[in-house]
C-alpha cells in the first residue's frame, strides 16, 4: 500500500476524473493489461468534502474503504461508509462518490470492466 499511497499522491490535479476522483488502475505487469482477465482492481482518493459527478456504466462495482468516511449515492439511495465498510454499486446504475470528512478517503474496487469489454457491452454515461 505504501507505493500504491505515494502514486496517488503523487498524481496532480490534472489527473483526477469528475467521476472517480484520483483513479489509479491495478495493471497486470506481464500483460500490461487489466489485474485479471475478468477483474479490474483500481484504488481512488479523494480529497477532503470532494464530491464527484455522477455516472453510470454497464460493469458492477465491489468497493473496499481504505480510508476515510463518505458516502455514495446509488440510483435514488445514499449507502453511507467508513474505514472496513464494504459494499456495491450494480451495473447501469447512477452514482457518485462524497467524501464528507475533513481528511483523505481512499475506495479499493474489483469491477467485472474487462468481460463486458470482451463481450463488447460495455458503455459508460456520464450525468450532472
């Protein structure tokens, strides 16, 4: 976690997404492409009371907080979280993420990205 930490913080603002805050996508070194030929590891931050745009995309989303407390908003929904929590976001449904503390928060997430890619159905939208 130690080098995964220092490359988030290392990113800038240009590299933060409207929708996922600093995105750093887990690469399979010998490949060079997603974790697993099913899976997709990625690891977010976002800073202190960020919020972000909310989209939608046709993988699901199985989130670990690393750090921090927040909470995202799913369809109509809020699922409120802290540092241990974890929980999902299905596919094709809106979200967005919120960091409501004064510090850090850090999401690990596994998403199923790379099959809907190799079937061809992926599509991501983007909202308001």
């Amino acid at each position: 976690f130690k080098d995964t930490y220092k490359a988030l913080k290392a990113m800038g603002s240009a590299d933060r997404d409207p929708h996922d805050g600093t995105l750093l996508r887990y690469i399979n070194p010998a490949t060079g492409g997603y974790t697993y030929p099913t899976m997709s590891c990625e690891i977010q931050l976002f800073n202190a009371k960020e919020s972000t745009k909310s989209h939608r995309h046709t993988s699901s989303a199985l989130y670990h907080v690393v750090k921090g407390q927040g909470r995202t908003k799913v369809g109509d929904n809020h699922l409120d979280w802290r540092k241990g929590d974890t929980f999902t976001v299905p596919l094709w449904q809106w979200h967005a993420h919120e960091n409501v503390s004064n510090d850090e928060a850090i999401l690990f997430s596994l998403s199923d990205r790379p099959v809907m890619e190799a079937l061809q159905l992926y599509r991501e939208e983007s909202g308001n």
